[in-house]
C-alpha cells in the first residue's frame, strides 16, 4: 500500500469533535487519482475501535481511505455504515468486509445497491480505468427497515432510514453523545449538489427536515467540510425548495423542459460545480415534478 502522504492532496483529515474526524475527498468527479473518493467520509473512534461512515467507492479506494485512517487511529475499523446508494458510499465494501469489519446498511438501500451496481461498475471502469481492479459488488451484513441503533465503544450510533433523498436509501447517523450528525448524500455544502436519476426531491426535503430536527451542532456532509446546520440548510434544503418552487411555477406557466435552466439559481452560484450542474438538476427537477 501507498503512504498515506500519497494521498493526502486526494483526502483532506478534519477534525470535528472529541474522536470524530471528516475526511473530505475532492469535489469534482470520480478519477484515476481519487478512485471515486470525490466524497466526504466520517471516522469515529473508541477504545473498543473505530466506526467509519462510508467505505470508499472503490476497493482500492478503501485501501485509500484506510492509509488515511492510519494517519489518526491504529484502532481497527470495525463497523462500516453505507449512507446511500451512490458508489463511495458501498463499493469499498468489500475491502472492508476482508479487514473483518461489519457492515451495516438500510434495506432500501441495498435493494438500490443491487438494482443499480452493474451501471455502476460500468460507469466507474470509465472514470477510474486500472483504478477499478479489485472492485465487486459487496452488501451489507446488517441491514434494517427504518431504525438501527449501534452500541459500541461507549457511544450509541442512531441510524435512521426516513425516505428517498439523493438515493432511495439514504441514512443518517446521530451521535447524541459527541452532538455529531453524519448525513451521506442527505447534505451537499461546498459544491451544488447533483439531482440525479435515483433522487426524489420532495421526499429529500422532508428528509432533510427530520435530520434537522435533532439540531446537531455538527454535521459531516456527504460532500463537503464538515460544517453546521445553518450552512447545510443554505446550501442543500434551501437549494430543493427554490428548484421546486420555481420548476413549479414553470409547469404551472405551461413552460417545457428546455426552459428549465433559465429559472434563477444564482443565489447558489458560489459553490463549486454551479455551472456544470445547475442546468442539469432544474431539468431534472422538471421531469421529476412533471409526472408527480
């Protein structure tokens, strides 16, 4: 395996709170360099181990994120939580079932996990070439319907499956005790978050709102620094409501589909990815609301 400095301009080590770390990968695409970790993981450790929220999207990709983890704890990971659907959030399974962790994932997302992975491991032997050796598709060994609570090392991890968001399956993970909430694909800040075809928008808001309602004074996003609950509202539930409120109006107005990119997102030109995506998520928005 590489030094963990190989990797250190791929994956940036947050500290959050009292052993809990964001490691934060690039916010651009999937690539050779980053073997799909354009993502944000979360890493919290005990003195019974470690507990790592998000795999890696890759196997190599885990050996990636595992050098990083080095770098903070020599505990052994031992529990792997999927957050969702998308590749960096269960492909790096594998790795980590080899390592003895567990891994722990909702039902709906495993379904997802299962109906997309062959489109997955398509589109990442495009992005990532050579990077992709090793990689197959590996499901969770602990799987539940809405609510699974982790006790480990002293501290109660709450999984919490509550709809659709950005996947079918998406979760979030309170950590009461370290007032930490671990959100996957749920919250984007930094980069426009990507409305793509597993999404369902009007049930990401409410989902939003239910994590929301634990009021964490930390959130690690799935793409992302670590950041508040102010930001994260700002920059992802604030960003749903404007798409469909005016993706709304468009309809209502009797526009089509290809008016959609003119509606004003420019409150949200800031973040990283704007101009790639923003045309992208409001026709995608349209077609989605088209038919609700």
């Amino acid at each position: 395996m590489l030094p963990a400095s190989a990797f250190a301009e791929t994956l940036a080590v947050q500290p959050v709170t009292d052993g809990v770390w964001a490691i934060v990968g690039p916010l651009e695409q999937r690539s050779p360099e980053n073997l799909a970790n354009n993502a944000t993981f979360g890493l919290v450790v005990t003195p019974d181990g470690a507990v790592l929220i998000d795999p890696g999207g890759s196997w190599q990709g885990a050996e990636m994120l595992h050098a990083v983890i080095r770098t903070v704890t020599d505990q052994p990971v031992l529990h792997v939580i999927n957050t969702g659907g998308q590749d960096h959030r269960w492909l790096g399974n594998g790795y980590w079932q080899a390592q003895g962790a567990t891994v722990i994932a909702s039902e709906a997302a495993v379904e997802d996990h299962r109906a997309r992975a062959d489109d997955h491991m398509i589109a990442l032997s495009q992005f990532l070439g050579e990077g992709l050796g090793g990689t197959e598709p590996a499901y969770a060994d602990v799987t539940f319907e809405t609510d699974y609570r982790l006790e480990f090392g002293g501290l109660t991890f709450q999984i919490m499956h509550r709809g659709a968001a950005h996947t079918p399956g998406d979760s979030f993970v309170w950590l009461e005790e370290r007032d930490v909430m671990f959100t996957g694909d749920i919250v984007y800040v930094d980069r426009l978050l990507g409305n793509g075809p597993a999404r369902d928008t009007d049930s990401w808001i409410a989902v939003f709102e239910a994590m929301a309602a634990h009021q964490p004074a930390h959130i690690v996003p799935g793409h992302g620094g670590a950041t508040d609950l102010a930001s994260a509202t700002r920059d992802t539930h604030d960003y749903l409501v404007n798409l469909r409120t005016q993706i709304g109006a468009l309809i209502e107005a009797g526009g089509d589909i290809m008016d959609a990119p003119q509606i004003d997102q420019s409150a949200w030109a800031y973040l990283d990815q704007f101009e790639a995506l923003a045309g992208r998520n409001a026709q995608a928005t349209f077609e989605e609301m088209e038919w609700e």
